[in-house]
C-alpha cells in the first residue's frame, strides 16, 4: 500500500456521512460513506494556493436567532441554516474555506500566514481556527473576520498534530513532545513527555462526569497510544494510560458515552483496527492494556486470499446500534465504508469483501459493455428474391408528356438498331444485365450474361461497365473458369478482353490484392496446361 508518512483525512461531524482524504499529490477526495460514492473531487491551483496539506471539517450558518419562549423553532431554523465547509491548509501557507456546495474554495483567509507548509488545522466550533506550519508557529484565524487574529511560536521543534480543548481552552501540539498552550494568554502552561519519536496521530475527549480532559497519541516507530491527563500545570509529565498495538498506527478515534465507557480504535499500517473498550475513572499506567477486538480484512479471491488495508474509522453515535464502527478500506483513491458491529467475544475478527479495486474494474467493464450494446449498429435482413434494383440512369423529375400516335410507334418497332460512332450496335450492349446480375449475385442472370461468347458484345458491355463493378466481375469469372469447357471458354473472352479494356484499373489496384483476385485464374490456367501436356506426351 502506497502511502504517505502523514494520513491527512477525517470524518464529517455530522455523523460521519461524508468522508475526506487528501492524497499524495495534494488532491482532495469526498466521500459519501452511505452510498460508497465519490461526491467530489478537487486539485487546487498551483499559483493560487498549492497543494492541500492539512483538513479539518467546519459548520458555519447565519446568525443564530435571539432567545424566545419558541425554543425549539429557533433550533430547528438555526440547524437548517447550517452549511458544511472544509478548512484545508497549503503548502504556501494560507488557509482556505473549501464548499461543498459550489465544489470550489469560497474564501480565502486574509492577514498573517506560515513561512511554509501548513501541517495541522483544528476548528474549535466557536468560529475560530487553529493552525500549526512549518515555520514552528501557531496561528488563531477568525472565520467571522476571515483574517489571522494572533499568533505564536511553538518551536523550537517543527509541529506536527494539534488538537483543542474547549473546556479548558486550550491548543496541544504535537511533534516529538506534547506542549499545551492557553489560546487566550499564548502562553506555555503544560508539558508531557514519553514518546521516542515524532507523533503521528492525536486526539482528545473530554469525560462527562468530571469535565476532566485527555490526550491520546502515537508515534512513528511506536506501538503504542498514550494518554495525557490536562489540568494546565506540570512540566514533562509521564502518560496516564498505555495501550499497546501490533503495528504502527496513523489514525485514532475515541468516543465517551454518558455512563463513562470510552471506545478508543487505532488504524494500523497493516491494515488492521484495534478496538479498545475503557472506563475513564479507571485509567492507569500501571499496565499496558491490549485490544479487547482486531478487525482484519480479506479479500474474497478464490485462489489467494489478499490483506485488504483499512484507511479510517469512525465510532457511530447511533442510539439503536451502539456497538457499531464505521471504516473505510482500499486505497485513498478507490475507497469502500461499511458499518460493522464487532463479536467481542473473539480476539480476531476477519471480514471477508471484495477488494474495491475489483469492484471498480467490474463496474468499469459493466459501463463500457453496456455503452456498446446501446451503440451497436443491427444490419437489417434483406431477401434478395424481395429487392426492387432501380436503374442507375439519372431519371428526370419533369413529366413528359407523349403526343405520338400509336401509328408511328409501331412504325418506330420495325426500325433497325442505331449504331455507335465505331460501327457498333447499341443494342448488343448487356451492360445494364451485368450490373443487375453482379448487385443482386442472382446465378440465372449471372449465366445468362457471362455464358455470351461474342467478342463484339463483351467489348461493348465492359466499356461501358462502372468501374466498381470490375473486381466483382473478375470474382465471378474465376469462379466460371472453374466449371465446364462452354464456360470456360465464355470466361477466357471475357478474361481477355477484361485485361486489354481496364487494364488501367486493374494496375492501380494494390498488388497483394490483385495477386489474390488473379490467383485462381493463374492457378486454374496452369493447371489445365499441365494436364494438355500429358495428354499430349
């Protein structure tokens, strides 16, 4: 699986119907996770911004109505009004406004900006982002001002992963050790320290019952998720609970319910999730804790059995299907989401599908075969014995009106044929039979014409023969010399004086298909002339 060190992705937070991920390239991809459909897909311009290199989704609306007794109308307008938005960091530093209902940026974040690429966004739902770039600062942007509001610096380690804190106000940034700032004060208040590396995925919640707040991350080369208690004070604090994993993990999910069961999943580089079921007044670092469930993906081939890697999971906050995880799986390019309760009561679970590459092709091929038979041209039946041929004289269109007598017509009958300027009859001409016999391939007609031995006729019928009717009356001759002595005969006159009259067509025709319309005739007249020989000897 081609991938790269970071995974730039996340779930809507509207229950994680739409899905986004931004590959190696910079390019944005949505996903609709109930109907496995690509919504939209977008490559910013590399003048106007550069590559995309950080998400995070965000909900903006009108103003929310003043209080009144109509509470719940008041809610229902302001849900109603609410409108998804992706904020995406470049890599030139600004920070953009992606909509999803135009499919295209809407705005453009004015005032301070990194020195470099941006490598992590968080939105803080009080219409305030957070960023972190390579330059080792912290910028506070306001979506209302759509401008840079403050900023800090946050080095002297390059920053990696931030998360926010809302009870406590308060940004964690993550590269190698986990800092926590006060976003009002931008001041350092908390410092944990425990991973070898740099982290490569973080999250946070927040316990119902006590307000108490946490930090989850992992780091590269690391196989483990740590957890970090904040309460603003303390300097290179060790974590308060370790989970251990058997791969390397680049994304992390956990959710809290009501009565204090927390749900932690980690997406493994082979492909694997991790669930872990806790209590939060329970944490301890006294022991690692292993996964209570591992979800394994297979494909269904029928003669190896493939490792299909998972991308992203979600937990699903559905109140009649509570134990349920949402995940993706394939690649960042060709994805599939499903829905998927886990049997706790086995360590492995293995789902069997279909590699979405496969699914792809197959519906690739359904279009394309589908697209052709709409396309494909049916050659209508026709019976020659029903053909009406029409003469290939040009008719007039005008009506001639015929005052001769019947007297004179009759007297017209008796007169001799007319002859041409060389002395030859017009009526000894079979040229119009030939073309009928030749278009309708009719063999009564076909003898009748070709079975004539006078040369003077056969001169006048093929001088007056259109030129495309000539290579299917040399098929027909070789056929005819292929039967009795009579039709031989009539077909060497024919042969002959074919090659002395179009002589010029016949050598303007390509010399492998001339060889091919000749080699019958060749082949016949060789044959018969060794057969004369030994009749002779």
């Amino acid at each position: 699986m081609s991938v790269s060190k970071k995974h730039v992705l996340g779930f809507s937070s509207n229950g994680g119907k739409l899905f986004a991920v931004i590959d190696e390239q910079g390019t944005l991809r949505i996903w609709d996770t109930e109907t496995n459909a690509l919504k939209q897909e977008f490559t910013p311009g590399i003048l106007e911004c550069g590559p995309c290199t950080a998400l995070t989704w965000v909900t903006l609306g009108a103003e929310r109505p003043k209080k009144s007794r109509k509470s719940q109308q008041s809610q229902q307008v302001s849900t109603a009004s609410e409108k998804l938005y992706i904020a995406l960091g470049t890599l030139k530093g600004l920070v953009v406004l992606y909509s999803l209902a135009t499919g295209s940026i809407e705005r453009t974040l004015s005032g301070d900006s990194h020195n470099g690429a941006v490598t992590s966004i968080t939105y803080a739902n009080d219409g305030h982002l957070y960023t972190v770039g390579a330059d080792s600062r912290a910028l506070s942007w306001s979506l209302p001002e759509e401008r840079c509001i403050g900023e800090w610096s946050v080095g002297p380690e390059k920053p990696l992963n931030i998360a926010y804190l809302p009870k406590s106000r308060t940004l964690a940034v993550a590269s190698r050790q986990i800092k926590i700032y006060d976003v009002d004060t931008k001041e350092l208040v908390e410092t944990c320290t425990g991973h070898s590396g740099e982290v490569n995925a973080i999250g946070s919640f927040t316990c119902i019952n006590s307000s108490v707040e946490y930090v989850i991350t992992t780091a590269k080369m690391e196989r483990i998720i740590s957890f970090w208690k904040i309460n603003k004070k303390g300097r290179n604090k060790a974590s308060t609970c370790t989970l251990l994993m058997e791969d390397v993990a680049h994304s992390l999910a956990c959710e809290v319910r009501e009565d204090g069961d927390l749900r932690v999943a980690s997406v493994t580089r082979n492909g694997n999730i991790h669930i872990y079921l806790l209590n939060v007044d329970s944490l301890s670092d006294e022991k690692y804790i292993k996964p209570k469930v591992s979800l394994q993906i297979a494909s269904d081939g029928a003669d190896t059995v493939e490792p299909i890697y998972a991308l992203a999971a979600h937990f699903v906050h559905d109140a009649l299907r509570p134990h349920e995880i949402l995940f993706g799986y394939g690649s960042r390019s060709l994805l599939q989401f499903e829905r998927y309760s886990p049997n706790y009561g086995e360590k492995l679970n293995v789902i069997v599908r279909t590699d979405p590459k496969k699914l792809y092709t197959k519906k690739q091929r359904a279009d394309q075969s589908g697209s052709a038979e709409a396309l494909k041209m049916k050659a209508p039946l026709v019976r020659s014995k029903e053909v009406e041929y029409n003469s290939a004289l040009p008719i007039s269109k005008k009506k001639i009106q015929n005052d001769v007598p019947m007297e004179a017509r009759l007297e017209n009958l008796s007169i001799q044929a007319t002859k041409l300027t060389d002395g030859k009859l017009q009526s000894q001409s079979k040229t119009q039979l030939l073309m009928q016999a030749l278009h309708s391939q009719d063999k009564a007609m076909l003898t009748a014409v070709l079975g004539t031995n006078d040369k003077k006729t056969i001169q006048i019928t093929l001088e007056r023969l259109p030129l495309e009717y000539v290579s299917s009356l040399l098929k027909e001759l070789s056929v005819l010399l292929q039967g009795k002595a009579a039709n031989v005969l009539c077909a060497l006159s024919w042969l002959q004086i074919l090659a002395t009259t179009r002589t010029s067509v016949l050598m303007s025709e390509d010399k492998e298909d001339l060889r091919n319309k000749l080699g019958i005739c060749l082949g016949i007249a060789e044959q018969r002339m060794l057969c004369l020989t030994e009749a002779l000897q």
